[in-house]
C-alpha cells in the first residue's frame, strides 16, 4: 500500500485505516490491474477508486446508474476540495459543455457520467481527449444480462477502452451471483480474472420471513416492541404515505419518501430520519443509495421485493454498527399472485412495445429522422389515456426502451433554475454599466450565489424578485433575454417529467430488442423471481445459509437467530439430527403419503420423540400437511443443505 494512499485517507476522509479489503484493492488498481471488487452495502466501495484516482495524475471517469448518489458523491468530494463534475441524460447541453471543458483542461479529479451518455458518439470523441487515469464501474451487475438491474448501455464501456488501453478498470458492486460475476469480467475485458470477494454474512442480522394476512397490525407491532430507528420499504408511493399516517395516529414517529416528492422535501425527510426527529421512514425503493445510517435496528419489506438482490442489499441498511438488527419481511398468498403478474406485465409483446414507442413519436409530434439529445414534457396518465395502453404496460415499455437505449425517462425533474454567467467578471459590469435596467437583477444574483461565473448554479426566481423588489414574471422575462443574447445561460425549471431522445426517431418497423436484451432478460426476472419465492416458502434451510448460498457462499453453519433457526433450536435437536430426520421423511412421504403409525415406525436410528418433534415442526411450518384421511403429505421439496 502506498504511502501517498494512506496520506489520502486521513487528509480527506479523517480515517486512520482501510475497512477491511479496500487495501488491497487499492493496491491492485494501483499495480494498473483491472479489478472487480464485490462488497456489501455499507462496506466503503467508493473509497476503492476515489483513493487510487487521487493518488495519481489525471481524472478518473466514474460510471454510475444512479444520478442522486452521483450527485451526492460529486457534491461530498466539492466539499473536500476536490474537483468533480457529473455529466447525465436530462442536462442541457451548456452544461455538458462546460463540464468536459474542465475535464480536457485537467481541472478535474473526477467525471461521473451515466451509462447513457456513452451511447453518443460526440460525448466519447470528446472523453478521449481527457487524461483518465482509471475508469470505475461503479453498480456493475447492470452490465449482465443475469444481473437485476441489467442496463444495455453499460455494455459500450468496453468500447471506450480502446481510448485508454493502459489505464485499469475498476468494477465495484454490492450484490452479483457468481454467474453474474463472470459476465462482468468478460463484458468489461479483464486482461487478468483479479477479484476480490468480501462476505456476505451478516452475523448480526435476524432475517425473518412470516406470513401475515394483517399485515399492517403486525408492523405495527413490530415497531413498538422497542425503540429504535427503521425502515419500512413498499411497492407504491400511494402506500409511503397511507403507512406513514397510520404509524402517526398510532404513536409512531414516521413520515415518508419516495422519488416523486420534491429534491428539498425528500431531503428534509430524510434528515429528519437520519437525526432521530422520526423514528420510522416508510419507502420505496428510491430510498437507501448512499444511506449510511448506523444505528437501524429494523428493516421491514411490507410488500414483496424484486428479488433476493434487492432485498439483501435493503435488508443489510440494518445493523451497521453490528449490534443486533432485524429484517422482517412480510407476505400473503395476494403478494405472490401480485408479483407474478408484474413480471408478466413488465415484460409486454414485442408489437405492443411498437406501437407504445410510434405512439410516442407521435405524442410529442417529432418527425421520423428527428428529435436526438432533445427532451419532451412527459405526462404519462395523459399519454396512455390518449392512446388507450394500460398505464403499466406503457411505464415497463418505456423502462425496455431506456434500457434498450433508445429513449431515457427523467421522473423527476428537481426543484430549482440554473444559471451561469457567460461572460467574465470584467465583461459582466461593462454590460451593468451599459444597461442599468438589469443592475439590479444582476448584482443581486452575484451576490446571492456564489460560482456564478465558473459553475451552474441553482437559482430560485421567487427569491430573486423578493430581494429585488421586481415582480416574478419580469425576472423571468430578464432572465430569458439575458441568456438569449448570450450573458448568462439560463435553465428554467421544468417541473413536469421528461422523456429524451437517445437517438432520432426511428420508423415503427425498426424498433426491435434482441434476445439478449429482451427473451434472456425476462428469462432472467423469471429466474429471479423464482429464488425468492422459493427463499420465503423455504422454512427449513436457515435464512442466512440461503441467502449466503444464492450469492456462490457454500458449507456456512446456521446463524442461529433467523425464523428458521429459533424455530429449530426449540426441538433442542442438533442440526446434524435434524436434517438426517427431515432427509428420511421426505423420501418416505415422496414415495407416498402415510398416516403417523406409518411414518413413525419407517424412520430408522432414532427415538419416536424426536421424530414425533420434527413431524410437528415440518407441519406448523406448512412442510407438511394432512388430509382429511389423516394421511400426511410432503407439500415441497426443499433444499435441506443446512
């Protein structure tokens, strides 16, 4: 480990030492090895790449899907004086402009960039103009096809390597199969196979999984057996705030988030919660990137999650500081058929997705040969009621044709205006000067927001007209002339969603998705959705060793404190006992149902007690069932690796 690296990380983050394996990764990205580093949520993965890129001449290139933990991140290193910009779908392009003059000129360290925007032909032949000195992939699973969060355009970043054939790939992620794994590498052209692979147990996690008709009294219940931060994540922003309020009136600080609120009161919300004002905040998924709350005694998915991917990387916000936590995650049998429809609602005909997309060239009344790199207002109630697609169908259309690439969806649009000067401080009181009708207007805005004339600033027009005493509409008139002729660059805020165009829009009959982006990905949520219903329906395995055993981890003992474990530690039967009685009762019962006088006697060296014990168990776990002959049934076939 270099000096120079350990220097870093006291100077910027105030650390005495590395987490445990972020030394060596730093070490391999720093020998120039392309790495893949797999790391739990929580377990300082940007460090891996931030250290080395500030270690060494040049700027590195960051690929994130996630705008918020991008703006986030680029918003920290600002704070510790370190240059970053971040370039994504939605800017203008003044913006874009101004952020890769600065990275060309070395006044960068980093360059965080949305996968999208490696699409564009002009955004790539600009980059190799700058001296990158390391490219990290940051969420890497989205490169594979069996990822869960699969996005086509990460496959162009093997592409751009061609610009830099010395500089190393970083990829980091939380959550990947092994399988999953090996398509990163292969994808990203690892000249060497060097990964590093933290465990995924967490020892102090109670992972729980009940089936619960009223699920909302059980939360309920849950969250008053102690004091302590949690968080409980929903499907549907509709439901945040119906959980919120009955949290409330029943005496349970909490308030709610999701990705349609506005940019100040999400951030309020979450200060909120993070400062322990609230006890609980009810979610979406939105919530949780770059949350680094220590202190989480209970995560609580009220609905069904995506997949164990999601679900593990959510669960694990608990218990960060490695006292005891729980994640509790509640079902029905109404839950299963709900997910079950949403894979086969997200997943529409290849015709449907056709005439969704013509529709939309249509709505926005954008010539076939035209509209790339422009942005459209976007109402989507309005579009699928005007068109008559059913408003799933036309979000999970949408979502295909941004993964495609060929469209992105902005949802939320943000709070503020942005604005920067064009000319210099000189050139700016020349025009002052020259045109007092703006003195005003214009000194107030320099005195009001710092880096106007280097940056792009977030600028709110109603405190412009207070300050100023100009009414709100001639502000807005000044400010549109202003940027006109060109002394400022003004961004009015457009508060509605936005549908870009990645490329000009094409004729209906060319729109097509290839079996790798389309068959191989439903194949892939398929497969996703079955492991995690057969992790909820698994009462025998421990939660922890099937988890563990998803993500390639094998021969883990039992944790001891999820569901299943203390289900199990009440027979005071070893695990060995245990899984030799259920392994002899399966197959009994396989080969066909029996009444207990039968079974009892079948099963060989052992007392009746304990057999007696686990035939009760395997029944109130819902294992095993009787008819009305009193003949016992095995009802699944589980896997009784324990």
């Amino acid at each position: 480990m270099s000096l120079e690296a350990r220097k870093i990380l006291t100077e910027y983050w105030g650390y005495q030492r590395f987490r445990p394996m972020q030394e060596e990764i730093i070490d391999s990205v720093l020998q120039n090895n392309d790495t893949f580093a797999l790391m739990p949520t929580g377990g300082g993965k940007s460090l891996t790449f931030q250290i080395p890129a500030l270690v060494r001449p040049g700027c590195c290139l960051v690929i994130t899907p996630l705008i918020s933990l991008m703006k986030d991140q680029v918003d920290r290193l600002k704070k510790m004086g370190i240059k970053a910009k971040a370039i994504y779908t939605g800017m203008y392009w003044e913006e874009i402009d101004a952020a890769f003059s600065e990275a060309i000129y070395g006044k960068l360290k980093f360059l965080y960039v949305s996968p999208e925007r490696l699409m564009n032909e002009n955004f790539q032949q600009a980059l190799a103009k700058v001296n990158i000195n390391l490219i990290a992939v940051d969420e890497a699973h989205c490169i594979s096809q069996w990822g869960y969060q699969f996005r086509p355009p990460y496959l162009r970043i093997a592409e751009i390597r061609q610009f830099f054939p010395k500089i190393p790939v970083l990829a980091v992620t939380a959550t990947a199969t092994p399988k999953v794994v090996d398509d990163i590498i292969k994808k990203l052209n690892f000249k060497k196979k060097i990964i590093f692979k933290a465990s995924f147990e967490r020892k102090n996690i109670a992972y729980r999984v009940e089936k619960e008709s009223d699920k909302t009294g059980r939360m309920l219940q849950i969250l008053k057996q102690e004091a302590g931060s949690s968080i409980v994540y929903v499907r549907n922003r509709r439901k945040t705030r119906e959980l919120a309020e009955i949290l409330i009136k029943n005496n349970v600080k909490a308030t709610y988030y999701h990705a349609g609120l506005e940019q100040n009161i999400r951030n309020q919300r979450q200060n909120m919660w993070f400062t322990g004002k609230v006890q609980v905040i009810v979610a979406t998924n939105a919530f949780g990137m770059g949350i680094d709350k220590s202190d989480v005694r209970k995560v609580i998915h009220y609905n069904l999650p995506d997949c164990i991917e999601s679900y593990f990387q959510e669960a694990g916000r608990a218990g960060r500081d490695g006292k005891p936590a729980t994640a509790i995650l509640l079902y029905n049998n109404h839950d299963i058929g709900h997910s079950k429809k949403q894979l086969t609602e997200s997943y529409p005909d290849i015709e449907t997705i056709r005439n969704i997309y013509n529709s939309l060239g249509n709505y926005f009344q954008i010539p076939v040969g035209s509209g790339k790199d422009m942005g459209y207002s976007f109402k989507i109630t309005e579009f699928a009621s005007q068109y008559n697609f059913g408003l799933i169908t036309v979000y999970s259309t949408i979502k295909l044709l941004e993964k495609e690439g060929f469209i992105f969806f902005k949802e939320s649009a943000g709070r503020f205006s942005k604005l920067k000067f064009k000319v210099d401080y000189n050139q700016m009181y020349r025009y002052i000067v020259e045109n007092a009708r703006f003195e005003v207007l214009l000194k107030q805005i320099m005195r009001s927001y710092g880096g106007v004339f280097s940056d792009y600033v977030n600028i709110d027009e109603k405190i412009l007209s207070k300050r100023t005493g100009i009414k709100p509409e001639s502000v807005y008139s000044a400010l549109a002339y202003l940027s006109k002729i060109k002394i400022i660059s003004y961004v009015p805020l457009n508060s509605t969603p936005q549908i870009f165009y990645n490329t000009e829009r094409l004729p209906k009959s060319h729109i097509g998705l290839s079996p790798e982006n389309y068959e191989n990905l439903k194949k892939a949520a398929q497969s996703r959705l079955d492991a995690l219903l057969s992790f909820i329906n698994n009462h025998i395995t421990c939660r922890s060793i099937q988890l563990l055993s998803y993500f390639g981890e094998k021969h883990q003992h039992r944790c001891g404190i999820c569901d299943v474990c203390t289900s199990m530690n009440k027979m005071e039967l070893s695990s060995i006992e245990l899984e030799v009685i259920q392994n002899q009762i399966m197959d009994l019962l396989l080969e066909k149902p029996r009444n207990l006088y039968e079974l009892v006697p079948s099963v060989k060296n052992t007392t009746e007690e304990k057999i007696i014990k686990v035939i009760q168990w395997l029944l109130d776990q819902d294992i095993l069932y009787r008819t009305p002959d009193e003949k016992i049934h095995w009802k699944q076939q589980m896997n009784l690796d324990l």
